[in-house]
C-alpha cells in the first residue's frame, strides 16, 4: 500500500474511535444526569428548610446562607420570596430588594402570578429605603477597572446609583501599569440620598527599559537516520480493519443497551401519568420520560456510528494487500454484516 493510502487510513481509524468515545462519554452523561437532577432537589429542599428554621428562631445571619445556596441548586419563586424576606430583618436591604425582583421575573415565566403580585408589593416598598452608592469617575485613564467588594461596576453604570447593603463595603480602581487606588465605604442604614465615591486619577508606573540578554547558541539537532520501509503484506491494514470492525460492534452493543434501558424508562414513567392523557404527567413522569427521549437518542446515534464503524472495518480489511503466500483464510469472515438499530419516543 502506497503512503497517501496508508495515510488515509490512519485518519480515518482516528476519527472512528474518536466518535465513538464521544458516544460512550455521552452514554454516561445521560445514565448519571437524572440521579444528579434529583440529588440536587433534595439538598435544596434540606437547606430550605434549615434556613426557615433557623428563621424562625430569628437567626437571620445564618438563615439567609442556607436560603441562598438552596435557590442555587434549585431555583423556585417561594424560595426567592423566603430568601428576600430573611435579607429584610438581616438589615441587608439591597440584597431583600434583588430577591424580590428577581422572584417577580421568575413567576412571570413560570406563570406564578399570585406570588409574582406578592414579590412586586414587596420590591416597590423596599426600594425607596435601599441605600444607593454612585461612583463618580471624572478623568478615567485607560483600561480603569472599578470593582465593589471584588464585583466589577460597568463602565455605563459610573455615575448612576447603584443599590448597595449597609456597613463596610471596599472599592478598588485598578489599571494596568498604573498604582491601584483603594478605598473603604461604611454606608449607614439610614441613607437617604446616594452617597457619591469619587476615584481619583490613578498615578502612572515608573517603568524601566528591560537588559537585552544574547540568548545562548542553539546546535543543530542530530539528523536521525530514516528506516527502511518494510514490505506491506498487507497484514497491518487487516488489523487495522479488524479493531474499526470490532469498534462498530460495542457501538451496536450500547445502542442495543440503551435502546431496552429507555424502553423501561418510558414504560416507568407511565405510572406517573394519566390513563387517558399520556401527555399529562407530574414531574417524576415528565422527567422519566425526558431521561427516556435522551437515552433513545443516544441510543440512535451509537447505532449508526457502529453501523458505519463496521462497514468501514469491513472495507480497510478486504482492501488489503494480498502478499505471495496469503491463504484463504479470511474468507471466513463475514462478507455483508449490516446491522441497523434506532429507538424512536
């Protein structure tokens, strides 16, 4: 065999088995995502009601930590309601009013309405006691970056008011090659009008023109003598066939796998559905029929790859080189194997 077809081969070998790990890597992603989903929603409701509890008992600086992390693992309105709430008595009013607003977004899109009224009532009462701090930048230098507690301010919004929980905030404006400028901020709860933060110009660098260093000289890199090419016999090509062939082969097997895990899945789910609406399910039917749709689909795809895997095995083995004393004997292996497997929800 010539080197462009030896070539030819080699990359088409590589993309092959790189497909391939794609699908088993997608295989697994899809078998783990349905027990994350729910391991998730369980921590969530765990750390909702720890934060009511500790509410309860008015110990608010430890409440609203565990209400926040809750909202993260699983979004829900009645926790962003809970969460603005404990940031009210916690004193931290711009927190409160940021957890109103954003449970009055998220109602409107789930189509919670009563408590999208009851988050909107609560933001506008809140709003006009929320301290408000405004960065006043008169003469930026290039590249000024002005941050708040770590949290980058956006160039648009220098010399807007910006809404901010009382007590000790830090503002640093930095740029490069100029000395960064720092300031502490103790915002008082009783802030009525928006208290300006003036940064100054940041003062340039001194900068030193860096020694120039002759780098050392290189030797050449020994030449390596090239090896003769041995004669192909064609048996390496007969190998490499034979792995794309057997590749094909475990795609089919994990579409076949697949295909019987999401069957059961679907099956599953209908204990979680109405009789005479299959499309009305709670949310246990709705996802288990989700994990099913994403299971057939992968399901679908293994199978093709492994179809094509195999055919491509079959025709690298069968074109091979034949050498002088090459035998018969791989006539023995099958000449028209086509194997065709999808899962349709």
């Amino acid at each position: 065999m010539t080197d462009h077809k030896w070539g030819v081969y080699k990359r088409g070998l590589r993309a092959v088995l790189s497909l391939l790990a794609v699908v088993l890597f997608t295989v697994g992603a899809a078998a783990q995502q349905g027990s994350s989903d729910s391991a998730s929603r369980a921590a969530a409701q765990a750390l909702f009601d720890q934060g009511r509890a500790l509410m309860q008992k008015k110990q608010y600086d430890e409440a609203c930590p565990k209400l926040e992390a809750s909202n993260k693992l699983d979004p829900g309105v009645g926790t962003l309601l809970y969460l603005g709430d404990c940031y009210e008595k916690a004193g931290k009013l711009a927190s409160s009013w940021a957890a109103f607003e954003e449970a009055a977004s998220l109602g409107t899109t789930r189509g919670e309405m009563d408590r999208v009224k009851v988050a909107k009532v609560r933001a506008v009462a809140l709003k006009p006691r929320v301290p408000m701090l405004v960065f006043v930048v008169d003469n930026p230098v290039p590249g000024l970056e002005v941050r708040r507690d770590g949290a980058l301010i956006p160039q648009a919004s220098w010399g807007s008011p910006l809404p901010v929980d009382a007590g000790d905030t830090q503002v640093i404006a930095s740029a490069p090659g100029y000395h960064a400028w720092q300031q502490t901020v103790s915002v008082p709860a009783s802030l009525k009008e928006p208290w300006p933060v003036r940064v100054p110009t940041l003062e340039k660098e001194a900068t030193t023109a860096p020694a120039v260093v002759a780098p050392p000289p290189v030797a050449p890199a020994p030449v390596k003598p090239q090896p003769s090419k041995p004669a192909n016999d064609g048996s390496t090509q007969r190998t490499v066939g034979l792995i794309v062939g057997g590749a094909g082969v475990v795609g089919l097997i994990v579409s076949g796998t697949l295909t019987i895990l999401a069957a059961n899945k679907k099956a599953n789910s209908k204990d979680d559905c109405l009789p005479n609406s299959p499309n009305q399910c709670s949310p246990a039917g709705v996802s288990a029929r989700q994990s099913a749709t994403s299971l057939a689909n992968v399901a679908t795809v293994a199978g093709v790859v492994g179809g094509v895997a195999v055919a491509g095995g079959a025709v690298i083995y069968f074109t091979a080189p034949k050498s002088e004393n090459a035998t018969s004997a791989g006539s023995a292996v099958p000449q028209g194997l086509v194997l065709n497997m999808e899962a349709r929800f």
